[in-house]
C-alpha cells in the first residue's frame, strides 16, 4: 500500500508483506534533519508492524568506510534507530555493515548484542548497512583499517567486503520469518560467483526501550 500520493518529494512509504518500509531521498543534511526525518518519524511513530526497514541513497561519513562525506544529517539515523528500523544504504560502491548499534552518531556498539554475526532491532537499537556492489565499481576501504576483522575506529563494523578484501560485485538479502518465527531473519550477501561473503541473524524485540 502506497501512504504518500506524490513521489517528487522523494519521501514515500509502503507496507509489504509484513514489512514496513520508508523511503527518503538525497537532498543533503539540512534536508535530512529538517524534511526527511520528520517525515520518518510521522510514519514509524505509533506503527505496530514488528519489522521496519528505513532507505536511502546517501551517507554520513562515520557511517561508510569510503571516501564519502556527511550527506544526509544524523537525525535520519537517529529516528529510524529510536523505531528500530534496519537502515539500508548504498552509495560507497563496497559492502559493509555494522554491529548492532545503540548510538549510531557516536558509533556505540550495543554490550549486550556485541556479536558481529547475531543482531537485535528494537526500539533504540538496530544496525547499518551499505550495500553498493550493484556493478559500476569496487572501492577501496578507506577508514576503520586494518582491513581484517576486528577492524578498527570503535568496533562497530561487523563486516567489510571492498577492493582490499577482493570483493566482487553481489547483493544482499534478507529472510524474515524463518522458521516461522516472525522474531526471527537471516541476512547473506552473495557475490556473482556464488560466494557467501557475510552471513547473520537478526532478532525483532518490539518491546525492549
């Protein structure tokens, strides 16, 4: 179900298939903190679907490990984190994705789910991804090296899959309700060679603060 009528403001949100999932765009960060946010918080705020999934094109620096810059503000990050909304990206053209996080401006892993490979979203807590091996290139990682686990900057990275990991390009996906638990996903990023590069579980709690 389409909740916005127009899409030139490059703000929408549909509901799926249980899923719950709002779409801004990439007009930068005075955009982001003074329109997008907003608008994500008027569609998350009171929703009752357990799992949300937050998207859009653009970063913050802190929040890839490329050349990018701050371009969406935090408050967008900060919003979908206090719904815990997963936060899919894209943009820096690698693969990477985050533990699970309960400050994401200030990069603090949550103590309780440290595991770089078991996730937990729920209200104050979710995790980060950039997806952006689409096809056009493969960079480099530029920030949080080394370039093996545990990586480096605050520990937040769960995994890194870029030039210097020799990626190739690939997708990710996400199954909800595995085994009929509707708590319950599992995420994998395959590359085009078949290759299971990452692979986690994530835990919806609707309830936790």
């Amino acid at each position: 179900m389409l909740l916005t009528q127009y899409l030139n403001d490059e703000m929408y949100a549909v509901t799926f298939k249980g899923l719950k999932i709002v779409f801004v765009g990439e007009a930068g960060e005075r955009a982001g903190d003074s329109t997008y946010a907003p608008f994500i918080e008027r569609q998350l705020a009171g929703d009752d679907h357990l799992w949300k999934i937050c998207s859009w094109h653009k970063n913050q620096k802190a929040m890839q490990i490329g050349g990018k810059s701050d371009d969406m503000g935090w408050k967008v990050y900060e919003t979908c984190k206090a719904h815990g909304a997963i936060i899919a990206t894209a943009h820096e053209h690698s693969y990477h994705r985050t533990k699970t996080l309960t400050n994401i401006q200030d990069q603090i892993v949550d103590p309780d789910w440290s595991d770089p490979n078991r996730l937990r979203v729920a209200p104050g807590a979710t995790f980060v991804f950039v997806s952006g091996l689409g096809g056009k290139s493969i960079r480099d990682q530029e920030r949080c090296l080394p370039t093996t686990y545990p990586y480096g900057c605050k520990g937040e990275w769960a995994k890194i899959y870029t030039r210097d990991q020799r990626a190739r390009y690939g997708a990710l996906f996400i199954t909800f309700n595995v085994g009929g638990n509707s708590q319950r996903a599992e995420g994998y990023f395959k590359n085009v060679e078949g290759e299971l590069v990452d692979e986690f579980e994530v835990i919806a709690d609707a309830g936790s603060p």
